[in-house]
C-alpha cells in the first residue's frame, strides 16, 4: 500500500462548495426568469435592454468572476492559464452584452439618464465596465507594459475597477426589479425574491474578488 493519502477536505473548502452551488443556483435563476420574461415577447425597446444586460452582467461576468473561486467545480481541474483564458472570454462577452444594453437604453431616452437610482446606477456601472474593458487588456499585456506600469498595479488596479463594475451593475440589477415596468406585474413577493437572489449572487461572488484584492494590497504593502 502507498503511504501517501489525499488531503482531507477542509471545513473552510466544504462551505466554499456549498456557496458555490447557492451562488449557480442564484444566477441561474434570475438569469432564466428575467430571459424569459423578456423574450416571450418582442425583444425590442425595454425588453432587449433588460435582457442584455441581465445576461451580460448577472450570466456571463459573475461566471467569469468565479472561474478564480476556489469552490469552483467547473474550473478546478483547470490550470491557472485556463482559468485565465475563461475569464477574459467571459468578461469580454458578458462586459461587451452588458455596454450594448445600456447603450440600447441610452439610445432610447435620447442620451439621457433618468433620475431614477436604477438609471444613475446603471449609467456608473456603463462606464465603469467600459474601463474595466480596457483595463483588463492593460492586465492581459502587463508583461508587454511592464517597462512603463508594474505588472502589480495594473492588475490590481483592474480588480478594483472590474469589481467595482460588478456590484453596481448588481445594484442596478436590484433597483431594475421595482423601478422597470415589465417586471412590476410579475407580483411584489415574487419580484422580492428576485431582488434577494440578487443580492445572495452580488456577494457570494465577490467573495472570490475580495480575496484577490487582499493578496495584491499585501503585496503592495510589502
């Protein structure tokens, strides 16, 4: 018999499965349920908005922000170059559905922002995924811009603004629920919901962000 024996799991790694699977279980939901409010009828005007937005945002960029998660079954057979690869390519898709959904509302309200906190947060999530964009090709070349910005400033400086991104689109997402008309008929108990499954995916999966940021600002520090 082999002396070596599997490291046992530890409590910490079971509650971070556990979370992972509330976190799926989240985002599926209010991923489904807003596509298919949305797109059982014309997708056009405030429909596509929301749907674009919601997929981009709540779908596709929260799984790329748990691609680093390590409770992440889908990615922890997977190496770092992987995960990487996963993540920009979510980012990219849900941060490019994301922009084009505000830009559809924009368009719509005449470049205006309303006063509603659902429309200014919108409007700042907007820009700051615009940012993050950029900032996370800034972060893929760091190697390549070494010479003019250190590789740690400028992927820390992503994860702040990425982050940033994400929980003010998440609260826009929130506001959306009771602020947007297509989604008030849908019965205030269950649009409650809606908003707390939200809020569970907002930070369950900031978790893993929050984790990142603590590591570089050490490195900073030191």
């Amino acid at each position: 018999m082999s002396d070596e024996k599997s490291k046992p799991t530890s409590v910490l790694q079971h509650i971070e499965a556990v979370l992972y699977v509330i976190n799926q279980l989240c985002i599926g939901f209010v991923t489904i349920w807003v596509s298919w409010t949305c797109l059982r009828n014309d997708l056009s005007g405030i429909r596509l908005h929301a749907w674009l937005v919601t997929f981009g945002f709540v779908f596709l960029m929260a799984e790329g922000m748990m691609c680093f998660y390590d409770g992440s079954w889908l990615t922890l057979r997977y190496s770092r170059k992987y995960k990487t690869f996963f993540h920009v390519a979510l980012q990219i898709l849900g941060g490019g559905m994301g922009v084009a959904g505000c830009l559809v509302q924009l368009i719509r309200d005449d470049w205006s922002v309303s006063v509603t906190i659902h429309a200014r947060l919108g409007f700042a999530a907007f820009i700051l995924c615009l940012i993050s964009l950029l900032s996370g090709l800034a972060a893929f070349l760091a190697r390549s811009l070494s010479p003019t910005i250190p590789p740690l400033i400028n992927k820390t400086f992503h994860v702040v603004i990425s982050f940033a991104a994400f929980v003010i689109a998440m609260m826009a997402q929130f506001y959306g629920f009771t602020q947007t008309r297509i989604f008030k008929s849908q019965g205030q108990d269950f649009v409650i919901l809606m908003q707390v499954a939200t809020m569970v995916l907002m930070v369950i999966t900031s978790i893993g962000a929050m984790k990142s940021l603590y590591q570089k600002f050490g490195s900073l520090a030191s």
